[in-house]
C-alpha cells in the first residue's frame, strides 16, 4: 500500500481512500463511510437501498457515482464506490 493508497481510521473504523494525482482529488469509499455514519450491520447493502430510492425520486447524484478499485484490509483490490 502507497502513501497516497491507504486506509484511514475515523472513530476506530477503517474508511478506504485513494489519491489521484493528476486530479490532486481524494477518493473514500462510500460504503466504508455509511458503516461509520449509520452503525450499519451491512453498510453495502444500505448504500444499495439508499441509491435505489434516490434514483425513484429523480436524484441525478446517483450517475455520479462510479466504482474504482480500492485496497481491502487483506491487501486486495476490491471494487467500491466512490463520490465522483
């Protein structure tokens, strides 16, 4: 894991993020975030119903979220979503 590749601590939960360089732009993972926020026993699937009912109620934010690959507390890739 580089610097600018590694996972943060937020009240003792780990929050997934990415630098991208040539942006000069930070990325978190969305679901590592909602785990944080809302106490969630599965953060992933509340992101799912959260996007579902924002794309019924006409919300174009959920367009904008694509997934990139994020290093995983095992070291491994893994695909998650993030806010831009």
């Amino acid at each position: 894991m580089t610097q600018n590749d590694k996972i943060q601590l937020f009240e003792n939960k780990h929050i997934r993020t990415a630098w991208d360089e040539e942006k000069e732009e930070w990325y978190f993972s969305v679901v590592d975030v909602i785990g944080v926020l809302t106490d969630s026993a599965d953060p992933a699937a509340y992101w799912r119903k959260r996007k579902q009912r924002m794309k019924n109620e006409g919300n174009e934010i959920v367009t904008n979220c694509h997934s990139l690959k994020m290093v995983v507390t095992d070291r491994k890739n893994s695909k998650c979503n993030s806010p831009n």
